[in-house]
C-alpha cells in the first residue's frame, strides 16, 4: 500500500485528510452534501485512473501498430523471397527494407560457399556515385573492415550517427546501421541502411533486428539451394564431358581397329582359300576360328562405331512422317519379314519431331528383334501411337518369347544379351543403340513382358508444335 496516495496526487489527498479532519469528520455536511475536500479528492483519483488508462491505450495501440508494420515488412519480404528470381531478390528485398527504415542508402549481401561476403544489392545511386577505384560486390573475408566487417565478424548489430571516414571517392556517409544476419548462430549475410535523415534509435535498431531474424531461415534456405544447384550444375558438366570423352574415345578406337582387323581377316581367308585341304585338319579348324573371331569383331566394332556416332554424327530433328518410316523400315526388312512369316500391322502414326535417321535405324531395331525373337509361331508384330500431354507413346507389340522382368534394365545396356550367340545371332548393342536415340530426342523408353507371353516396347518422344495425327 505503499503507493497510496500516488505521488502525483498525494498533496491533495493530504489536504483533503486536513480539511475532513477539521469539520468534525462528517462525510457529508448539516445540509446533506458531500463534503468539498471529499469532492475534491473523488475527482483528482478518477482524473488520474481516466489518464492512466489513456496511456496504456497509447502505448498498447503503438504496439500493435508496431506489430502490424512489422508484419506488413515481413510478408512483402517473404512475397519477395518466394516469387522473385535470385538475380532480382537480393535488390527487391533491400528496397523493402530501405522504405520501412526511411534509409536512403543500404546493402544486403550473403556469405558465398567461399565465406566472402557477396553484395549484389546495393542502392543503385549507391553504385552509380560511387567512384573509389576498383569497385566490387565481392568482398573476400580477409578485407572486411569497417562497421559491417566487425558486424560480420563479431555477430552483433551496430550503428553510428556520427559522419563517417570513407575512402575518396565514396558516397558520404551520415549515420548508418548494421544488423548481422545470423543463423544457428552464424552470420550469413548483412543486412545495412544508411544515411536516415535523423539518424538510427533503438527503435530503428530493433525493427531491424526483428526483420533480419525473419530473413535468416529464408536466406539460408535460398543459399543452400544455390550451391546445391551451383554443384548439381557443375556434376553434370562433368558428367556430359566424360560421355562425350568417351564417345569420342569409342570412336576412335573402333574407327582405328577398323583397318588392322580388316586386314587380319583378308589374309585369313586367304590362308583359307589357298591352304585348306594341304595342311592337316586342326589347321583347317584353326584358320576357320580366327577367320569366324575376326568377323565378329568386326561387326562388334561396327556396331560399337555406329553407337558412339549416335550423340556426336546425328541430324537436326525435323518433321518425320512415322508411317513413311513405318514403310522404309518394311523394305529394308522384306526378306526377314518374308522369311519369318511375320506380319505387321499400325495404327495411324502421327508426324513427329525427330532425326529421321535415328527414327530408321530406332524402330527398325524394335522390329528387327521382334522378328528375331519369335519363338514358334510367325510374329504378329503391332506398332501404334498415342499423345499424352506433351509427348508421343509410341509401341512396339509382339507376340515372342518375352522377358523375364529382371532382366528389364539389363537389355538396355551396351553388349548385354540373355541368349547365346547360338540360340539368337547378334552383339547386344541394339537396345543400348535405341536407348540413346530415344534419349537424344529427349524421351525414355522401356518394356513391359512376361516370358512366353511377347513383349511390348514403348518410347516417348517430346511433341513439338504442329505435330498430330494425319
Ligand atoms: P541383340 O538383339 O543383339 O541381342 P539387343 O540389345 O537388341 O541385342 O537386345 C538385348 C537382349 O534383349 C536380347 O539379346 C534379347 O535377349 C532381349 N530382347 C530384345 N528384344 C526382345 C524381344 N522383342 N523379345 C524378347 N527378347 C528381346
């Protein structure tokens, strides 16, 4: 109770206890009124609530007022963050945090995979005015000085409203405030304002305070994300270097062995022709082997040679007509369609956006080994076509042996077989080969089968404008 009276009006509380005191300590006097001094003191108190109650409105609707503003700040820098691209982020954000600290001047920059701080988003008059020598936006830690050099580095907010020392050239600077941008407990960026016409307050330092702590999650998640697409760009440099390394080194390689191989196997079948018969029969024998080797190599080496020209020696994608493909393909294959009794039917197929060639030499390997893998009875072999979204399906339907779904991934890969060269004659490298069309052209392709129950292979290839069904 110490506080009643309170001080401001305890003098009049005394005196209307003097006063009372004094009149025989009747309350309300011989004509029924209130006594004056009791009057007197009923009002200071009510003046006083009525005044205090006005304050703790004033001070409860600044802070709501704060709070709104703050909030206001905080939504139109996530509206930043979220929808503005990082080349402009940096600058959007610092021109929202320029306006809500009335700050002429300012920077917001981020610590680099490198640790120097990288300062995109500078005011732009800032830049222009500029005019030290050797103007840069990054700044390697071991040069940070200054105010937003010991911010940085001592992870704490700090400010002057004293003119500061700049190096010739610089724009004046006034005032200025630096809040460290911290996340679990590290700074990763700067935020900066200068130059408020009536310098930084505790206020000043607070809102900025609270708008850098709303930016650090949001800023780490952005610069995490950068380096993770910064090395996801760089693997995938690598990557596309070595297959084109490789390819280029398949090429040479096959392209050169071409000609000792050739000659290898003329001679062989010289020495065939000419001493078969006059030396004894492993000889015979010998000679046949080599000779048999040195074809199969050769046309291992071919096939190999036409699979490491198929990313580098490929044609521009142009308008193909999948039924006049569907017809060249047929004559090519005449006799293997005749010989197998095979027949093969399509739907409409539409004109799609390919490397002609590639599109031959694609489905006629899908057809191709249709046929070949037949099984008893003559193949029925079914091509048909359908748009999804914004791409082409285009299947191959037989009625062959099938494939066992664990060997799905493995007929994709170069020289991978599931048949000896005995049962089923060729080098593996056919799927491998349509793989990497199908991929250059931007689709997929893959199989669906059972064994003994044919195999259906599909392939996608991106539709272009002006594609359809005839
Ligand atoms: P190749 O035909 O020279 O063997 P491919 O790369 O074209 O090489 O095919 C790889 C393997 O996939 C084949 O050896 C075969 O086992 C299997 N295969 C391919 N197409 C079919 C098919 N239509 N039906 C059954 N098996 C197939």
């Amino acid at each position: 109770m110490a506080n009643i009276p309170p001080e401001e009006i305890a003098e009049l509380h005394e005196d209307a206890i003097q006063r009372l005191g004094t009149k025989e300590a009747n309350l309300i006097d011989t004509a029924n009124r209130i006594s004056q001094p009791l009057i007197e003191l009923l009002v200071a108190y009510t003046t006083m609530g009525f005044r205090e109650h006005l304050k703790k409105r004033e001070r409860e609707e600044a802070i709501l007022q704060r709070s709104e503003r703050e909030l206001t700040i905080r939504n139109k820098i996530a509206k930043v963050f979220l929808t503005v691209p990082d080349d402009e982020m940096y600058g959007e954000v610092l021109t929202v945090v320029l306006e809500a600290m009335k700050s002429k001047h300012g920077l917001f920059g981020y610590i680099d995979e490198n640790g120097d701080l990288t300062a995109h988003s500078m005011t732009r008059d800032v830049w222009d005015q500029c005019r030290i020598p050797d103007k840069k936006i990054v700044y390697p830690r071991q040069e940070w000085g200054g105010i937003w050099g010991r911010a940085l580095t001592e992870k704490k907010t700090l400010f002057s409203n004293k003119p500061f020392k700049v190096p010739e050239g610089h724009l004046p600077i006034s005032c200025a405030l630096v809040v460290p941008v911290i996340h679990h407990g590290e700074s990763i960026g700067t935020l900066e304002v200068a130059n408020k016409a009536t310098g930084y307050d505790d206020r000043d330092i607070q809102l900025l305070e609270t708008i850098a702590d709303r930016i650090a999650p949001i800023l780490n998640a952005r610069i995490e994300r950068g380096e993770h697409e910064k090395a996801r760009k760089q693997t995938e440099e690598i990557l596309k270097q070595t297959v084109a390394d490789l390819e280029h080194f398949a090429y040479v390689v096959s392209h050169d062995l071409q000609e000792p191989l050739r000659m290898i196997r003329s001679y062989m079948q010289l020495l065939s022709q000419r001493y078969k018969g006059k030396l004894d029969s492993d000889a015979d024998d010998f000679i046949g082997f080599a000779v048999n080797g040195a074809s199969r190599m050769q046309t291992l080496i071919q096939d190999l040679l036409t699979y490491s020209r198929i990313g580098t020696r490929g044609n521009p994608c142009e308008p193909s007509d999948c039924e006049d493909v569907l017809k060249e393909i047929l004559a090519n294959l005449k006799l293997t369609i005749e010989d197998s009794g095979a027949e093969v039917t399509h739907d409409p197929l539409p004109t799609i956006m390919a490397d002609a060639l590639q599109l031959i030499q694609l489905m006629q390997n899908l057809i191709d080994n249709a046929i070949k893998f037949r099984g008893e009875k003559p193949p029925h072999i079914h091509i048909s076509a359908q748009q999804k979204e914004n791409e082409w399906e285009v299947s191959v339907a037989d009625s062959g042996i099938g494939i066992d779904p664990q060997s799905f991934d493995r007929i994709f890969k170069v020289f991978q077989r599931l048949h000896t060269k005995n049962e089923y004659p060729g080098t593996g490298i056919g799927l491998a080969l349509c793989k990497k069309i199908v991929e250059r052209h931007g689709g997929r392709i893959w199989v669906k089968s059972e064994p003994g129950r044919g195999s259906t292979f599909l392939f996608t290839i991106p539709a272009a404008e002006g594609d359809g069904l005839r």
